[in-house]
C-alpha cells in the first residue's frame, strides 16, 4: 500500500506536523547532538522532532533488561503512532543493511499510512555493494549470487532492498528528508524574528 498523502487536518501537534526519527543514532557517542539538530532542523520548518529517546526509560525505573526492552519498544511504537511523518536514518549499520529496528520502524509507519522518506543510503545499487564486501559471481542465467552459499543478491538495479527502496521516497541528506515532509504536511516554515 503506498503512503498516503496527510492533509494539515491531522496534524496532532500545536507545534506542527510531528516526525518521528528514526535510525541507527541511538547507539552513536553523539546521540544528543545529532537529535538536537534534527528537532532543531525540524523546528526550522514548522514542525516538532520525536526522538526514540525522548521517552523517560532508564536502567533505574526498569532494573530488568527484558522490561527495559519492552519499555523502549512500546515507548517508540507509540512515539510512531502519534508522529504525522518519519524521516528514517537508512545508513548501512554493521554490514550492507540499515538497522534492522529502523527497519522495523520503517514497516510499522508505511502500515499505519504515515509518509515516510530515508536518507543516508549510500551510492549505487545494492547489488553492487554486497558484490565489493562479498565474493559473488553470475551464475549460467545470469543471477548474481554469493560464491560461498549461492544466495542470490538481489539486483533490479534497486539502492536498498526493493521492499524499502519501493515504499519509501530517499532523500540525499536528513534536511532534504525533512523538507519533502514539511511540504507534504502543509507545515509552516518558521521564520526569524524580524524578518
């Protein structure tokens, strides 16, 4: 189901159409800083920044792990629910995939109907990525595989895997990600005082 257009009547918050953040960035050193400029970029354009640590979750108020987990999903899944947009961070994280829970994330907003644009992804075709990290050859009907498991690398000329690459409009940078959002949900660009 492709994502449905939001018109400015659901935009739920008095601050602007709200977007979720999603991506890898939760695990950077840098964290604070990057969702500070993200919110601050958001602002920018008239809308409010939804960061998945903006939920009040720590070790302390949930000593158990399993209920840490569960909190933190809970705590994005709802953040997603009540975001009009999500711009998604889809840089390949620990191999030639994005993160696997941005991924999810991804998934859950194109499900719900909410517009969704990634950025960070890098050039070229995925195929031709997986075919530089990892031994691969074409076979006799000329499918491109992995030469130890005989996998096939899906190729149709796609950046990401095509379910991503199909259902969610790519942006060169985060700004740009989140200007596409900021013109499809009517927000209003802010504009410094006295001009």
């Amino acid at each position: 189901m492709p994502a449905m257009s939001l018109s400015p009547a659901r935009i739920s918050s008095p601050r602007g159409p709200r977007i979720y953040l999603a991506g890898p960035d939760v695990f950077f050193p840098g964290q604070e800083d990057i969702f500070l400029t993200l919110k601050a970029q958001c602002a920018q354009l008239g809308m409010e920044g939804l960061a998945p640590t903006d939920t009040d979750l720590s070790p302390a108020t949930h000593p158990q792990p399993d209920d840490l987990a569960q909190a933190i999903y809970q705590g994005n899944v709802e953040m997603i629910r009540q975001s009009d947009g999500v711009i998604a961070n889809l840089m390949s994280f620990r191999g030639q995939e994005p993160d696997s829970g941005t991924v999810f994330e991804v998934g859950f907003a194109i499900a719900l109907g909410k517009p969704v644009v990634g950025y960070g992804v890098p050039e070229g075709s995925y195929a031709d990525r997986v075919g530089a990290a990892i031994a691969c050859s074409a076979d006799a009907v000329g499918e491109v595989r992995e030469v130890e498991t005989g996998a096939m690398v899906e190729g149709l000329g796609q950046p990401l895997n095509l379910m991503l690459a199909r259902s969610v409009r790519l942006a060169p940078t985060a700004q740009v990600a989140l200007e596409w959002l900021a013109t499809e949900l009517g927000a209003q660009t802010k504009r410094p005082s006295g001009v």
